[in-house]
C-alpha cells in the first residue's frame, strides 16, 4: 500500500528514533525530537486555523524550522507549499494566490512573506509559544497532493504543481535501494525547498533512516570541504556546483574519500564535469538523472561505468539520461507525432502529475496516442491516466539509451532552475520605458549559460541598463534575473517579420 510522505517519516522515527535525523547549523536532532517539533508545530497551525487546511505555505530558511514545518505540514494531511525567503513578496503573493494558501507558516526570525489578504500567517521559532497538547495526526491518503511547486511560466505567470504522495511513493520506493540509503548514511541537502529535488533530500534520507546534512552558506562554494568536514557518504546537486568547484581550483583528485554516492539532476550533466568530479571522489558511483517537476523529481537515470575508459561519447558532450524508472512509460515522437530515434520525449505512468494547478495551463500538454501517431488532448482540470505529459525535451536513442539534446522551446536551466524565457521578459517588458524586449541564455565566462537581454525603449525612450536589472528583481527570484541588459534601437528580424534570437544573440555578444 502506498505511504504519504508523513508515514515514511514516522516509521524510521518508531524505527530509529535515537539516531540523528538532522544536522543542520550546528545543531543535531534525532528522528524522535524531530518528530516531536513536528507535532507541536502541527498543533500551532491547526490551532490558528479554522478548519483542516488543504494547502500550507512554508516560509522559512534553512534551519530546524523549515524541516520540522514542512514534517507538520504532512502531519495535518495538507499538500506543502515552500515560499522562498529571498524571493520578491510580489513573487510569493503570486504563489500563493496561484495555490490558494490556507495558511502559512513563517520563520519568526524572517520579514513577514508578502501574501494576499485572507491568507492566515502562523508565526513560529525563538520566543513564540508552541502548543502542549496532542499533536494533531495525519488525514492524507496516496491519491491527496503532497506538496505544489511553482516552475517558471511562458506568460508571466508561475505554474503551480501538484505532486500526490502516490508518485512519491513510488518514487522513493525505487530510489532508496537502489542507492543503499539506510542508517548511517548521511545525505547532502543541497537543494532550495522550493526545488522539488529537495523532497529526494528529505525523504529519501527520513524514509530510510538516514541523517540529512544541511550545508553553511557558503559551502556549495566548497563542495570538498562540505563532503570531508561533514564525512557525507551520499551527495546530490545540480552539476553546475561541479563548475564552480572547478573555477575555483577546489576539486583536487582524491579528495572526497567518505563518498559512497554522487547522483546529479536538473541540468545537462557534461563529461568534463562527471570526470573532474570522479577523480576527486574515486570510490563514489555516479549517476546521472533526469526528470521534469511534473514526473515526480527524477524518472530517468544512467550510472556511469566504474572504469572511464568505457565511458559513453555522445555529439554534445553529456551524460546520457539513460533509461525510466520502473512505472514510467516513454515515448519519443516527431514532429508529426509518429514515434521516433531523436524528437520530443513524452511520459505517463506512476509519477506522472494530474495537471496545472490552472488547468487552462494543460493545455497543449498533454498528448493521446494510438500506436500510431501521437495527437493533442483534451484535459480540463485533471489529465486522464493514459495521456502523455509532453516534457518540451529533446532527446535521442544512442546506443540502447536516451540523450538529452536540449529544448524545444524557449524554456533554459539556469543553476538547475527551470526558466521561461518569455515570463523573463515579460518582467523586462513591465519596466517604465520598455516597449520590446528579448532574453536569451549565453554561455558565461566559465561556460555555463547566463540570462542576457536586449531591450527597445518605448517611442524611442533612452534606457538605463541598471535600472532595468534593479526593476526585475523586484518581481523575480535571483536566477531568472538577466546578467545584463542591452538597449538597442530596434530589434533584427527574419524574412518572416519575426524577431530573429540569432541575430539578437550576436548583438549580445558583441
């Protein structure tokens, strides 16, 4: 029978409830205390509230608080909503507008999030009164959401995802083993909660009795450090931390004996990286995965062989993504819609999400297919089992396994952050002056791709570059926020009366 995500913690606390569940600012708590602020948490919120809430913002940083909070938050059987401390309040407003928050519980030690009127804060940390009584116990069941996360929207606005605790289960039913997670191993949290990579961080270390490792902030900077001081055994991150490391001369070979595991996801993992990184943990197997928010996490994966010089060698000089999960269902398809070598990946099963949050956002998603030809469907609110989420991936077949080719929209990753490109500029476009504007992801000094923009000024209005910058970061978190922007006098265009991005990119490097 599938667990929600509260049950897969509550029986490693009856199981393990002396062991350390969480180590994070230098502070320890076991699996018993941890489910103990669990309950006084769920109590606080329940007590503020009145009735059940469906769905509970978390608003905290990472300390005790948003752990246990995002525990209390299963605990009452309602879905997880994480709220970004540093991101814009008019972004969180619109997150939570988008969710239909009942509720939010906020770090005491925080600014207040912005929020819109009629949503209850429940404050919580140093100095507020936690309740005494019986924790209240959990009402989920396996087809409720467990928690929404907001991706990056092409109109402007977030699109919020609903993941149920059946496909997690699943999910963590196949991960667990399969990386030997279990007491004493001691697990990286590497990821924001508000990445749906982080619930792989929580839940598969809670859901097998390990012990979460929480980083300082500053040590993603110094991955090797992080991995020695804190004697990880398992380490989990998007592989541009593998990049940084290496700019920084912080990846030496043989450096990170402890490591048993080094698992990466949320962008294009390059061979370069996947080789610095092995030679610095040589005893740790690699693996690379692949997934979309909307297929629960992660629902491809390739493990690198042990000796390199087996080592795949594809045209784009990345790790392939491998083969699916058990339980999820692929299918590639052309242009046409007819099964395909190379074309857009689609996938259903166990882990696939029910639809949009907005169900005017399914559309276009979602494919039905006759064995034949693959064609658009109809979806409403919910999208019926047997659809195909179109993942918007390219991908080939190359020698037995699947090849990430990019694209096939303007949707980019940027630190392992999905990014529309057109919610970007929609951003740029609501700044005083600006009538056009473009955003393109450039490679950077150290290779790894940066937002950058052109801008028309509104009857030919003169721009201010910094301004520009300045105004979006008051509406979009840090990542989506363009290096730089270029005002121009008009934008090129193609013989079609389009705007033409390569010509906008040349512009742009120059």
């Amino acid at each position: 029978m599938a667990r929600t995500l509260h049950q897969w913690f509550a029986a490693s606390a009856a199981r393990h409830g002396d062991r350390v569940a969480l180590e994070a600012g230098g502070e320890r708590w076991t699996y018993a205390e941890l489910e103990a602020l669990s309950g006084r948490l769920a109590a606080l919120i329940a007590g503020a509230c009145d009735g059940p809430p469906s769905r509970v913002g978390l608003h905290a940083g990472r300390g005790p608080l948003a752990y246990a909070g995002y525990l209390a938050i299963q605990r009452l059987g309602a879905a997880a909503v994480p709220l970004s401390p540093a991101a814009p309040p008019a972004r969180n407003r619109l997150v939570a507008a988008s969710a239909g928050l009942g509720a939010v519980l906020s770090d005491a030690g925080l600014e207040p999030p912005g929020l819109p009127d009629g949503v209850r804060v429940v404050r919580a940390g140093a100095g507020q009164p936690h309740p005494s009584g019986p924790a209240p116990s959990a009402r989920a069941q396996a087809d409720d959401v467990a928690y929404v996360l907001f991706t990056s929207g092409s109109t402007g606005t977030p699109k919020g995802v609903p993941i149920r605790h059946r496909s997690v289960d699943a999910y963590l039913r196949h991960v667990i083993p399969r990386y030997g997670l279990g007491p004493g191993c001691r697990v990286s949290q590497t990821f924001d909660l508000t990445f749906d990579l982080s619930v792989f961080d929580l839940f598969a270390t809670w859901g097998s009795g390990a012990t979460l490792v929480v980083p300082g902030r500053y040590d993603l900077l110094k991955p090797v450090a992080f991995v020695s001081r804190e004697r990880l055994t398992h380490w989990f991150s998007v592989p541009s931390v593998v990049s940084v490391a290496m700019r920084l001369r912080r990846l030496a070979p043989g450096s990170m004996p402890s490591l048993r595991w080094s698992l990466f996801c949320g962008e294009p993992l390059t061979l370069r990286q996947a080789a610095a990184w092995q030679a610095a943990a040589p005893d740790s197997v690699l693996e690379n995965v692949y997934g979309p928010t909307e297929l629960t996490l992660s629902c491809t994966e390739y493990r690198l062989p042990a000796d390199p010089a087996r080592w795949p060698v594809t045209a784009n000089g990345t790790v392939p993504i491998g083969l699916p999960y058990p339980g999820v269902e692929h299918l590639v398809i052309d242009g046409d819609g007819r099964p395909a070598e190379e074309g857009e990946l689609c996938l259903r099963g166990v882990q696939r999400f029910p639809g949009y949050t907005d169900p005017a956002v399914n559309a276009g998603r979602f494919a039905a297919f006759d064995g034949r030809v693959a064609t658009g469907a109809e979806t409403g609110a919910t999208a019926a089992p047997e659809l195909w989420y179109r993942t918007g991936d390219r991908v080939a077949w190359r020698d037995g396994v699947l090849v990430h080719l990019g694209r096939l929209d303007q949707q980019v990753k940027i630190s392992g952050h999905r990014v529309e490109l057109g919610e970007v500029e929609c951003a740029l476009r609501g700044q005083p002056g600006v009538q056009e504007a473009v955003v393109l992801a450039l490679p950077g000094p150290d290779g790894e791709p940066e937002l950058a923009a052109a801008c028309t000024g509104l009857d030919g209005a003169a721009l201010d570059p910094v301004a520009l910058v300045k105004g979006v970061t008051q509406v979009l978190p840090g990542y989506m926020v363009p290096r730089s922007v270029t005002p121009v006098a008009e934008l090129p265009l193609n013989a079609n009366g389009k705007v033409d991005r390569r010509a906008v990119a040349a512009v742009l490097r120059g």
